[in-house]
C-alpha cells in the first residue's frame, strides 16, 4: 500500500490506477472518489510510518522476544506440573507406606488381656482426665548421681514397665469408684526422633520408624487393657510435639504438619478396632490427630497440648480468644517437670495452667534448663463440683 500511494505522489499512476491496483476488479469507484480515498490512504500511511518505524532487526527482535516469554512461560508451566508431580509422589508414597503398615497392623496377633474383676457397683458420674507425656520412646538414658549412682535409667523395656505400674496405681484407686468414664490425654514426644543431630543420635536406642510402631502397638495394647481392667470406656488422643516432627539432620521444624504422631495415631486406631473385635469387653476410642484437643468436663472447661511454649499463661488467654472458647485449666507437658499456677478466677474453682511430669523422667535435657522431677503422670477427676480429686502418679 505505501508503494502504491508514492507511486501516485510521484505520478508514475493516476488515481484509477490506484484503485486497481490497491481493489483488483472490485475497483467499481469513480476516479473523484479515488482521489478522495487517497488522501485517506496517504494519512493513515504516515501515522503507521510515525508509530510503527520498524526496521528488519527490530522485528527480528521483536520475535526473539516473544519466542524467550513463550519459553518462559513454558517452564513455568513445566516447573508447576513438576512440582505437582513432585507432591503427589510423596503424599503417594506416605500413603501407600502407611496402608502397608496398618495392613500389617491387621495381620497382628490379638492381645491376650486377663479379666480383672472390679466391683463396679455404684460409681460416681465423674470423668477421669489422665494426661501422660514425654515418653521419648526410643530413648536410652541413664543419669548418675556425683557418687556415681544410677539416679535415672531409662530405655523402651523401662517405659513399659513405667506404663504397667501405672495401670496398677489406677487399679488401686478404682476401688473408690470416681469416674465412670476416663480420658487419656498424652500431650507429645511420645517418640525421642531426632531433633538435634549431636544429643539425639548419641541417646537413640531405636529408629523414628521403628520408635513409631512400637510406641504404637503398645499402647494400643496399654489402653485396651485399661478399658479392660478397669470396667469403664476410655477416649484416647495424641497431640504432636516437638520431638515427634520429621526433620533433616541439623534443621529446624520447618514442616511441622509433618508428625510421626498421625502415624501413630492411625496405627493405634487400627490395632484397637481389631481388638474390639476380638473382646466385646473393650470399649475404647481415639480422636483422630491434632495438637491441640479441647474438652468440656460437665461445666470445665479443659484444653490439653504439648506446651512448647514458655508463657502458657499468655496461652490461655490467647486459645480462649482465638477459638471463643471457655478454658478454665490447660494442661502441657515439655519440660519434664511439674509445674501448676493459678492466673485467674474460673467459675468454679481457679483458672489454672499445668504442666505435667514426664513419663521418661528427668535428662539432660531437663537438667540443662533446670526443670527436674521423678517420672509421673497427672490424674483429675471431674464433677459438676469441678476438680473433685487430683493426684501425681510417681513412676520411678
């Protein structure tokens, strides 16, 4: 078109020219219109000329870039669907890992528990809450005195023995007939695992995995025999905590979503409804996994987690506004040691925050902070009065 149009300003063509050569045999105009067209032609040929001064390698150019942000959008495409297929191989692997593991769980030999006869009889409406912690299953610790005499000794033979006597505590006070339900709350670090590369690897006894698994299995077994020997349903739950997340050697908790107490939790899920299959007599439940559970016993309100915070009062004020919720205790574990505080008026009784002894006892770890107490677990009792009874059980 700008051909044609320098060719009529130089008058090699006239106008009629012009619309043949620019329409072909659609040219039906007259040689007055032509003319007319052309100064339109002219126009729009130097405003394309003004805006569009294009040479041959501005165009190259042009298409050079256009062909790198096509490219470019092409590997972010290809990273994406990367990254997708990264994730859904890992999420497939964990559970196909975990289907093999609870198939497996399936295939276990049922767990011979000998009756117990308890004398029921009349039984208070109370709840019992236990809430156990800090069992670092897998861990071989043994602290000597300055004498060097064995203050502390434990490994997973000595957690389990640790569990029966306190089955056998329970037993005992069974007979004052407090409670005809009981609520088992372990608030974390049921397993050692690996949380720092030096301390950790040198205390190990046995692998994450391994550690898993056997925590799992015996206490599905510990809390069956529970509901079994002491007559009355019992409702389990685990809270993550911080020895529990998966982690590199020498890395933070980036991932703490990621915890072997989902495993755990799904294992002990999976052993106990065989179990029930198997006896009649044990009537047990387990909440599904979280790190943080919440109970209303009659009119208390009770909060349980791992308490890997240091202000747990700041805590409970900050749950009871996050979740409007009514919290008049929370309980948490963490630092191996016994600690309770009053920090307000409930409406019956105190607000409290509680820490509770560990199940493993007192390390170094607890010996660093200096926070160090006997092995031990908390128990309440819960009526409409509030706290109606409160004990320690001491396991070493």
């Amino acid at each position: 078109m700008k051909r044609v149009v320098s060719s009529v300003k130089n008058g090699i063509i006239d106008y009629d020219e012009m619309g043949d050569s620019l329409l072909g045999d659609k040219n039906v105009y007259s040689s007055d219109n032509l003319r007319k067209g052309f100064y339109i032609i002219s126009k729009l040929c130097e405003f394309i000329e003004d805006d569009y001064n294009y040479t041959e390698d501005d165009i190259l150019k042009e298409i050079e870039k256009l062909k790198f942000d096509v490219q470019k959008e092409r590997k972010k495409l290809q990273t994406v669907n990367s990254i997708y297929q990264e994730n859904a191989r890992v999420e497939g692997r964990y559970e196909l890992y975990l289907e093999n593991i609870l198939d497996a769980v399936k295939k276990w030999e049922p767990v011979q528990i000998p009756d117990r006869k308890i004398d029921n009889g009349f039984c208070k409406d109370g709840i019992g809450c236990l809430i156990i912690s800090d069992a670092h299953y897998g861990r071989d610790v043994e602290i000597k005195d300055l004498e060097g005499n064995l203050i502390n000794k434990y490994n997973p033979k000595e957690f389990e023995n640790r569990m029966w006597n306190l089955l056998e505590q329970l037993e005992e006070d069974r007979k004052y007939k407090m409670y005809n339900k009981l609520r088992i709350a372990d608030v974390g670090d049921c397993i050692e695992g690996i949380l720092r590369s030096g301390s950790s690897l040198m205390n190990l006894k046995k692998g994450n995995i391994d550690s898993a698994i056997e925590y799992a299995k015996f206490m599905a077994c510990w809390i069956c025999a529970v509901s079994k020997r002491l007559g009355v349903p019992v409702e389990y739950s685990l809270a993550g905590g911080n020895h529990d997340v998966l982690r590199l050697l020498e890395s933070k908790a980036n991932f703490e979503n990621e915890n072997m107490a989902k495993m755990i939790v799904e294992i002990i899920k999976t052993r106990i409804e065989c179990e029930r299959l198997n006896d009649k007599k044990i009537n047990v439940s387990v909440r599904d996994y979280n790190t943080i559970y919440y109970d209303m016993f009659y009119n208390t309100g009770v909060m349980t987690y791992h308490g890997e915070s240091k202000n747990m009062k700041k805590d409970i004020n900050f749950f009871e506004n996050l979740y409007s919720l009514k919290v008049d205790i929370l309980f948490g574990g963490h630092l191996h040691t016994k600690q309770e505080e009053s920090v307000g008026i409930a409406s019956i009784g105190d607000k409290e925050i509680i820490r509770v002894p560990s199940i493993c006892g007192f390390d170094d770890f607890s010996i660093k902070i200096r926070e160090a107490s006997r092995a031990g677990v908390k128990f309440v009792n819960f009526t409409t009065n509030g706290k109606e009874f409160e004990r320690t059980y001491w396991l070493s």
